[in-house]
C-alpha cells in the first residue's frame, strides 16, 4: 500500500538565543523521512520564525511509513562555520495509519536537545495519503490498532480474542561503538534516540503482520519495554493480545459512564472486566525447582511454581457433569490453538471461568555480544524456555491458559534476569474462536456459574491435586471447592464479592551477594533467587493474614540486581472476598531456652499482632457474616498438619503440638522465631502501619468496596535515589533502609495531597533499580482520586496534618535527592506545550493559518491542558475515540548538574519536559488526554566527581478523546451527541 507523506513547517516560538551578537537567531529546519530530507528558508533574525512552507512530499511504501519517524531538526545558520543544532521532533505516522484515526497530524511540538533540554516549539501539520494495495505479500500491518489498557477499549466490543503475539529485534547500542569515541555526546544520544524509534517502528510493524495472520484487527494490553545489554546490544520486545474489535456505534456508546466503575461498569457494554465468577484467593506452599543447563551461553534456569489459589473442580454435586462439558469443550479448542497467554487483567463478561493461581518463572543469563541483528534466535529462545516452564505451570494447575501475563528483566554488566508472571485460569471457549460454541452451553454457562464465585472455584479435581492444600466449600454458593487464599495478577472483578475496603500490600527483600563475574555471579544469583522468591511470599502471606484479608489481586513482583545485592519487591492489593474462608489469625512460636524476658517479649509481640489484626478489620471495615462450620462441610485438618504447610520458617519444630492455634474457628498462621532474620521479619510486620485516616491506596485500578468516585484525578510521579555509602551493609540494615525508603515516601506523598481527603491513590505502580553500585532508585507513578466530595472533611483533613507532621523529616539524612512531581500542575511558563490557550490565539499567524482541526463547533473557545492518567479509565467522562498509543523514548544528559540543582532539580526538569511533549504529541492527533500511561523505563546514572548525569525514560500510554459527563448533558440537550465530531473536548478542569 504505498502512500505519499506531506508535511508542512509553519512557525516556531520561543526559540533560544543562538547570535550572542544581536541575541537573535537565524533559524530553518530540515525535514528527513527515510533518505530525503527537504530544508526551508532561513528566517534571519527573529526567535519567533514564521517559514509557512510549501508542501513537502514523501512518495514510500506503507511499510517504511511504519517503521521510519518523521525527524524534523531545528538548527541556526551560520555563513563561516558549521550550523548550530537547537533541537529537534520524531513524530510518529503510525496513528494516521488506521482507517477510524485521525487525518492530519497539526500542533505545536517542544523542540527537544538532549543535552538542554525543550527549547522552544514548532508548528508542523503532516498529513499521509494511502493508495489500495492488494498485494498479499505484502510487508505492512497498517489498519490494525494497538491499545496499551490491558482491557478492552472503552469504545470497542470484542468479537473474537485469538491469543499471545509477541516479538523482538535486536541491534548494536550506539553508545557502545567505536565511533562514539570520537562523536560529541549529543550524536550519540541521538543516534541512540533515532536507533530506538525504527526499531520501536519495525517492531510494531511484526506484530501487526502476526495479528493480520491470525485474521486480528487489533493488539490489546500492548507492551514494549527496552533491554540496555551494554556492550552486548540493544533488545527492543514487545507482547500483547491479538483480538478481533468491533467499534460501538449505537447511541449508548455515547452515554455518560458512571462515577463507579467498579459498580456501573456491569452495566455499560463498554467495560469488560470478568463477569461470571468473583475472583478468590488461595493460600498454598510455594514448590521451587532449580536446574541449570550449559550451553554457549551459562544459564541457569529459575522456575518457580507458585501454587496460590486453584480453581473449581469437579467435586461439586451439581456441578460436575456442567463443568466436564465445559472442560471437554476448553480443551478441544485449544488444542487447535496456541496455548493462550493474555495480557489482559480486566475481561468481557463469561470469558473467565476459574482462576488457578499465580505461576511465574525466572531465568539467569549470561549475555554475549548481538552478532548478527537480523538473527536474534538466542533472545527468542531464553524467552520461549520461559513460556514453556509457565505453561506447565499452568497445566499442573489443570488450567488452559495464562491471563494477566508480563515479562520483564534486569540487568547488570553481564547477567540478565528474565522473568514472567501470570495467572493460571480456566477461559469461556466461545471467545477464543470464530463463532460461539452451541447456546445451549451458552445458557448452561450463566446458568451454572454462580456470579461473584465461580472464577474462586478450583478448576482441577480435588482427589488428584499435584500440592497439599486446605481447600473448603464456597462460602457464597456452598456447591464447589476453594482455597482459603487466592493470589493472582489480574484485576478484581466487577462482580466478586468483597466485604470491606482493600488496601496496598508490598513486600520488601534486600540481600547481598559478593561481587563476582561472569559465570560465577551468574552462578550466585541463580543460587539466591528461590529464596528470595519463597521469602518474598512469606511476608505477603503474613501481611496479608495481618490485615484480616484472605485475596490478593493485581500482584507484581520485581527481582532487581546489582553488583554487590539484589532487592525484591512485591506489590498486590488485598481484600477479603466472601467466597473464601475467613483467614485465622498469626501465632508466634519460639525454640529458645527458657528466658522469662525473652518470653514476656514475644507474649507481648503475640498481643500487639492481635491487636494489629483487630485494628485492621474496623480500618477497612471487614465484618463477614458467620457462617456455621457444620453448613460448610469441609473438615479442618490438624493443627499439626496446618502448621507444616504454613509456616515461613523452620518445619522441623517439635514444639508446634503444644502451641494453641486457634483463632476463632480458624487454624492460625504460625511464625516460628529460631534466629535474627525471623525476629526481624515480625518487627517489619508491626512497623508496616497504614495510610493515615482519609487515604487508600492499592495498585488496581479501582480500589474495592469504594463506590463513589468523584471526576478529581490528580496523576503524579516520584522518584528518589539514595547512596548507601557509609552503612552497615548487612541484610538487615539494608531491609531497615529499603523499608525506611518505600514507606516514607508513601508518607510524603500523603502528606503533599492531604488537601484532597478522602481519596484513593489507585494503580500504584513502584519500579527500583539498581543503577550503581551502593545506589539504590524507586520511582513511583499513581493517580490519586477523590470520592465522597460532599461529607465535611473539617475533622479528616485535621487528623491528617497531625498524623503526617513527621513525614517530611524522617530519615532526612538517608533520603538525599527526592523528587515529587505532579503531571497536571506543570510550570506552564517553561514549557509553553502544556499551558492552556485559546484556540484563535494558538499560533503568531493569522486567524486562517492555523485552527486546531479536531475543534467542533460545540467545543468551547479553551483547550484545556492534556489530562494523563495510569488508569484505562477517566473517572466522569466518557472516552468516544482512541487515536492510537503514544510510546516515547527520551535522553537528557547535563555536564553541569549542580548548576542544575543536583539530582532532584535535574530529574524534576527532565521529567517535566517528557510530561509536556507527550501533551503536545496528543493535542497535535486532537486528542485530550492519555489513559494507561506508564513510565516503563527510567534509568539514571550519574558521575558526581565530574558533576555530569544522565537519565534514560520510556513512556507509553493511548491518546483518547474524552468528554465530560456535564459536557454530553449539555450537547443532549442542544443537538445529538453522535452529530458532534467526537473530538468535541470543551474545557478540561485539571
């Protein structure tokens, strides 16, 4: 399908002084796509040019249109020496590509230089004109659409979902070849930034080509990340959900969404997540098995099963010849299929049917140097070693496919982590073919599966379980088996039954390892790694039992290493699901000589944890109606027998069967105190303390048992790098200071947005890397949202400053560059992209030189700034039109970081500029905002004895149009809302 590219260069502003003598600037630019670039006049003297060029013409092939950016570089003219670079703009084509996108691309873009940063703006419209090609060779996948939400698009219905696409190109790092000895450091971030957009391209281009195979049009819960391998190369990957998409056109697509989603959205045909069956959580033994396999590369593989939560089998009465049809049935379809992996963690209603548990695995490798960029077989295979280990996994949990599925790495000089993630689960067959299965199984399926259990029900037969687990009948419909603790890594669904609020749970790990090299540090990671994952799941399970909660949903675990230690952290947010059995409470248990101190001490530990528990429940109001035991039918097994499949510590105690552990008529969770680490781990416990009166955090999208969310969102991003440089490095010391780290920032940034009280701080999402050695850096990206606007907040708002007056002091010292930045309080004067203006005023020209295009007449005469959000959703407004993902990759290198105010001012500036290019990049597609945005990637290095730094981010998000709730009852009432072109914004209150 080849196509003609046409671009126009109008105007610049605020162009920085480049002539010293006159303090003005000769400026032009050159527009390059491909091999052909175009240059305009050079406007003489003037920091506000007004070129208004021709129409530059780009004759390629679609394909190239996907792969190459569209580069437009500033520059000064100079008569007697070389010309002075000032800036420039990648524009990607890739969203005039679909058939329902956008038609022109027309805005002003920040011109961006990596090492000063935006410096100023330019004016470009760009438009492509495609001509019908039936050739079926061809290379290109232009029409299919990519979404970055991990659920359905708000705007589409999905028809059929085929399965797993994924794909990876490789090349050699610019920053690691010879001529980057001899090139200034400005060529070499931008051959980097330039590398990294025609892979990004090409790379998207190959999964489309896959969707178009498998008769998709669209990729959902798209993901792409960045390998930095140093001298070994470049990896760019990518992984989503190949679907079919139908757009919603009738009236209701344009209705108003409710304020709730977790409680209207089962009302919208709009949303998607999981309908039949209320999601449980399963508490069981972790089984971890090592092997290690030599190759031409070490490696050493690190699987670890995870049996947490298993699904329904067929030990129900009435259920049983209901669910052998439905397993007959899932099994014969897929087999014809590829064994699915989704990245979705919210579905369409029927499509999840059981939930299994969590399955993850994770493998060592050494890296060796990319030979050949057109052959990256050796990446592809550690990757499919690692799906096939998730599979069984799956499997042996008698389950038929993977949801909620990620990968992710981590890297230091030679040694490479890849792990992956996911829940086992049973899937609907009729959405995973062409055409639905019989509608007698249809009916069978609403019939049989109770709502707000049946994903809790274990989807493998009780008399053949592959693990020791404590299962009883379903607390809801007391037909099927559950466990009585589910972890999985998808969203709650709409329509599970909670009681109470959820909270954030986090469990945080540091160890340390000697430096080492190559095959040997390999050796000793793979060596650490099941014992980090066991304790990390350890103190999930005893925060969990802590808090009264019994599920955890949306959980993320991240094994990051270093040269001298490795750190993991686990985030999930918990609730109580009705399903499952109420959790027993936490029974210490200590093998010392007999010490009255010691003795009274952990008697007195013993009551602050049931005090702790007691406390949690009135906190997030967890008070599950009795149910009598005899009704249940499910014995419990022996105290003795309990505590061996549960215990975090040692299983070789004798002293257990003397202990009393019952709480209530629940087992208790036994803690056995035999050495320091186990006395650290409860004193982590009780110094885990909850966020202060008013505040609720999780990392979902929608925090459970709060329904009235109000449309004040506010995003933000944090960041803090501490040294650890004059410590104790011991294992505990370095858990006390991660702790300190994690927790006190949760504290400043409750305290910076206590005059929102009450809200919710939703989609938390904590990333940590270990850039340096001793350097340890935690960014956080989450959107707080308020809810019950209309209460007296006069006393909350009170407890709260008093309960915070300590937060921005603790550990002062050790918390030496923090950085809080909020996306939609951007100093509009520095970066002009992000400031709201008129539109008759948007640019110097005349009134009919420049209009904002996607401006309907119902739109008032204010475009408001670019609303950004983590969630998929824009709590209060409706999204009537996506207009493809924004995935950007930015540099910022400074030789003069005190000048620029150390670490703090310089991360606080580059962060503020990649928020104010985004804006602009989606207002110049007609858009309003960006849901699911994610930071992916911020990596930070820094030279302080040569005052030099430089930080590498990755962000990614869908562009939408959106309109407010008040704005569609306004337009009902003047004219219909589907008249209106649905870029129709209004104003956007921040």
């Amino acid at each position: 399908m080849p196509g003609k590219l046409k671009v126009k260069i109008v105007a610049g502003r605020h162009l920085p002084v480049m002539d010293r003598a006159s303090d003005l600037t000769d400026a032009f630019v050159e527009v390059k796509f491909g091999n052909t670039t175009f240059k305009t006049d050079v406007y003489l003297k003037s920091l506000n040019p007004q070129w208004n060029s021709e129409w530059f013409k780009f004759e390629v092939d679609d394909e190239d249109l996907q792969d190459e950016p569209l580069q437009i570089t500033v520059l000064d003219h100079d008569t007697y020496s070389a010309n002075d670079a000032i800036g420039k703009v990648y524009i990607d084509i890739d969203p005039l590509l679909y058939s329902e996108a956008a038609t022109v691309i027309s805005g002003w873009f920040p011109i961006y230089d990596t090492i000063h940063g935006i410096r100023g703006e330019i004016n470009v419209v760009v438009k492509v004109d495609l001509f019908n090609d039936l050739n079926r060779f061809r290379q290109s996948s232009c029409g299919v659409k990519f979404f970055c939400t991990t659920s359905i698009p708000k705007c589409y219905r999905a028809v059929v979902i085929h399965g797993f696409v994924e794909e990876l190109v490789v090349n050699e790092d610019p920053e690691y070849q010879w001529i980057d000895r001899i090139r200034t450091p400005r060529a070499s971030n931008e051959a980097r930034q330039r590398l990294i957009s025609l892979m990004s391209g090409e790379l998207q281009r190959k999964i489309g080509l896959k969707v178009l195979e498998m008769r998709g049009n669209a990729v959902v819960g798209y993901l792409q990340c960045f390998d930095l391998e140093g001298e070994s190369g470049l990896v760019v990957r990518a992984i989503g959900t190949a679907c079919t998409l139908d757009k919603l056109s009738s009236p209701a697509a344009f209705l108003p969404a409710c304020n709730s989603p977790s409680k209207e959205m089962k009302e919208s045909p709009l949303v998607h997540p999981p309908s039949h069956g209320c999601r449980s959580t399963h508490n069981s033994p972790i089984h971890t098995a090592t092997g290690s396999r030599l190759t031409q590369n070490f490696s050493v593989s690190v699987p670890t099963l995870i049996y947490t939560g298993m699904g329904s089998g067929s030990a129900g009465k009435e259920g049983g010849p209901f669910k052998a049809l439905l397993r007959q049935q899932t099994q014969s379809a897929l087999e014809q299929r590829e064994f699915p992996f989704l990245t979705l963690t919210a579905f369409p209603p029927g499509l999840l049917v059981h939930v299994g548990g969590v399955v993850s695995a994770r493998s060592v490798k050494l890296l060796d140097r990319i030979h050949n960029p057109d052959e990256p077989e050796t990446r592809d295979a550690w990757w499919a070693e690692i799906r096939q280990e998730i599979k069984s996994h799956a499997k042996a949990l008698g389950c038929h496919a993977v949801v909620g599925y990620s990968e992710s790495t981590s890297i230091c000089e030679e040694v490479c982590i890849l792990s992956a993630s996911g829940t086992a689960a049973v899937l609907n067959p009729r959405f995973l073919q062409e055409g639905t299965v019989e509608g007698s199984l249809d009916q069978r399926i609403e019939e049989n599966l109770p709502v707000g259990c049946g994903f809790c029900h274990i989807p493998y037969d009780e008399l053949n379980m592959p693990f020791p687990a404590h299962l009883t009948y379903c607390y809801n419909c007391r037909k099927q088996k559950v466990p009585d603790v589910l972890f999985t890594t998808i969203d709650l669904p709409t329509d599970a039954v909670v009681v109470g609020k959820g909270c954030l749970i986090q469990a945080r790990l540091c160890r340390l390892k000697k430096k080492a090299q190559a095959e040997a540090n390999a050796t000793a990671i793979s060596n650490l790694l099941p014992f980090m994952e066991y304790e990390v799941h350890t103190q999930l399970m005893n925060k969990l039992k802590l808090k009264g909660m019994n599920a955890l949903f949306g959980l993320r675990i991240q094994i990051t290493v270093g040269e001298n230690m490795l750190m993991g952290l686990a985030s999930a947010t918990g609730v109580y699901l009705a399903a499952l059995p109420m959790p027993g409470g936490i029974q210490i248990a200590g093998k010392t000589p007999n010490d009255g101190s010691y003795e009274q001490h952990i008697s007195h530990m013993q009551k602050k944890i049931n005090d702790t528990i007691a406390r949690n429940k009135e906190l997030y109001e967890i008070n599950p109606p009795e149910v009598p035991e005899e009704i249940l039918g499910s014995p419990i097994p022996e105290p003795r027998q309990r505590s061996r499949l549960l215990r975090s510590q040692s299983e070789s105690s004798d002293e257990v069967t003397e202990l009393d552990l019952s709480h209530g008529k629940k087992d208790a969770f036994v803690l056995e105190i035999d050495d320091t680490d186990a006395m650290e781990d409860v004193h982590s416990l009780l110094t885990d303390v909850p966020p202060p009166s008013g505040f609720y955090s999780c990392n979902t999208e929608i925090m459970p048992g709060i329904n009235n969310w109000t449309s004040e969102i506010q995003m933000f991003t944090s960041v803090r790098v501490v040294r650890l440089s004059g410590l104790n490095l011991t294992n505990q010391a370095l858990n006390r200071n991660f702790n300190g780290l994690c927790e006190n920032l949760l504290k400043s940034l409750y305290f910076k947005l206590r005059s929102m009280t009450p809200c919710c701080l939703c989609h938390v999402n904590f990333t940590v890397s270990l850039p340096e050695d001793e350097l340890i850096q935690v960014t956080v990206t989450a959107v707080a949202i308020t809810f019950d606007k209309n209460q007296a907040l006069q006393t909350t708002k009170a407890h709260v400053e008093k309960s915070l007056q300590r937060a921005s002091t603790d550990n002062e010292e050790l918390l030496q560059f923090p950085l809080e930045l909020c996306s939609d309080s951007l100093p509009s004067h520095a970066f002009p992209a992000a400031k709201a203006v008129t539109v008759e005023k948007a640019s110097p020209m005349g009134d009919g030189n420049f209009r904002n295009r996607s401006a309907p007449p119902c739109a008032s005469s204010t475009v408001g700034v670019v609303k950004m959000t983590p969630l998929s959703f824009i709590p209060g407004a409706k999204i009537t039109k996506y207009l493809g993902i924004i995935n950007m990759f930015f540099i910022r290198e400074t030789t003069s970081l005190r000048e620029e105010g150390g670490v703090s001012g310089f991360l606080h500036a580059f962060i503020a500029e990649v928020f104010a290019m985004v804006r602009a990049h989606v207002a110049a597609l007609g858009g309003n905002a960006v849901v699911s945005y994610i930071m992916k990637q911020c990596v930070f290095m820094e030279n302080p004895s040569k005052n030099q730094a430089q930080c590498l981010i990755n962000v990614s998000g869908d562009a939408v149009v959106f309109v407010r709730e008040s704005d569609l009852e306004v337009m009902s009432t003047q004219q219909p809302v589907v008249n209106c072109q649905p870029s129709c914004t209004g104003e956007v209150t921040t």
